[in-house]
C-alpha cells in the first residue's frame, strides 16, 4: 500500500523585484488650436403683421323699462322742540357821576392904551371861570 507523505524541499528560485526608473523620452505631436470666425448670415423670416379694424354691428336688446310714480305713505315723525324764552334780569349797580357846577369870580384888568397925546386908562373886566367837581352817585340799571 502506498502512503503519502508530506515533505518539505528548499528548492532555490530567482525573484525579480523591477524598479522604476525616470527616462526622458521626446515624442513629437501635431498641436491643432481651433479658432472660432463668426460670420453673420441674414435669413429672411415671414411675421405677419396684424391690423385692427372696427366694424360696427348694431344689436337689438331688449330692455325693462321701469316707470316710477309718487305713493304717499303717511309717515310719523318724532321731533323734540326746546323753546326758549328771554326772562329778563335787571341788576342796578352804583356807578359815580361827577356833577359840574361852575363858579364865575370877577378879576379887573388895568389896560394901558396910549393915544396921540394923552393918556388914557381903560378898564376891562375879565370873568374867569372856574369849573367845581362835585361827585353824585346815581343808580342806573344795566
């Protein structure tokens, strides 16, 4: 019978380990840069153009016509009337009234006149008068 075994063998093996390495390397290449050029191209276009006009229809319509007249309602009205009435009030109050009397004194004037060759003396009487102010009381009603 056979049997199998495990065994284990150190067999001996190259491992590659790769690095990177930086190498300049120059490739040529077509650079194309693409410019715009606008240009402007008119192109007719058809917009219709509308025009209003007005046309006159004249329509029948019927119509209600309402005629109003007066009806007399008879109406109570309430209106509060204030009546005035003048009662006159007589208030007396003193009021002082000066009563003038006048008194005339007599005084003589000597008047000197000359004339061509004599003298003469001519005399005048002067009446002053003076006013005396007597206060009177008098009630008088407002």
């Amino acid at each position: 019978q056979i049997m199998a075994q495990e065994r284990i063998v150190d067999v001996p093996t190259v491992l590659q380990h790769e690095r990177p390495k930086h190498v300049t390397e120059v490739q040529a290449v077509d650079a194309i840069t693409q410019v715009s050029r606008p240009y402007t191209e008119y192109v007719e276009k058809h917009v219709p153009r509308f025009e209003t006009q007005a046309v006159e229809k004249v329509v029948e319509v019927p119509q209600v016509l309402k005629e109003e007249f007066i009806k007399e309602v008879p109406q109570v009205q309430v209106v509060e009337v204030v009546k005035q009435v003048h009662q006159p009030k007589v208030q007396q109050s003193v009021k002082q009234v000066p009563k003038v009397e006048t008194q005339y004194i007599e005084r003589v004037v000597k008047v000197e006149s000359k004339l061509h060759k004599e003298k003469e003396y001519i005399v005048q009487k002067e009446i002053v008068v003076q006013p005396i102010v007597q206060k009177e009381i008098v009630l008088q009603p407002d």
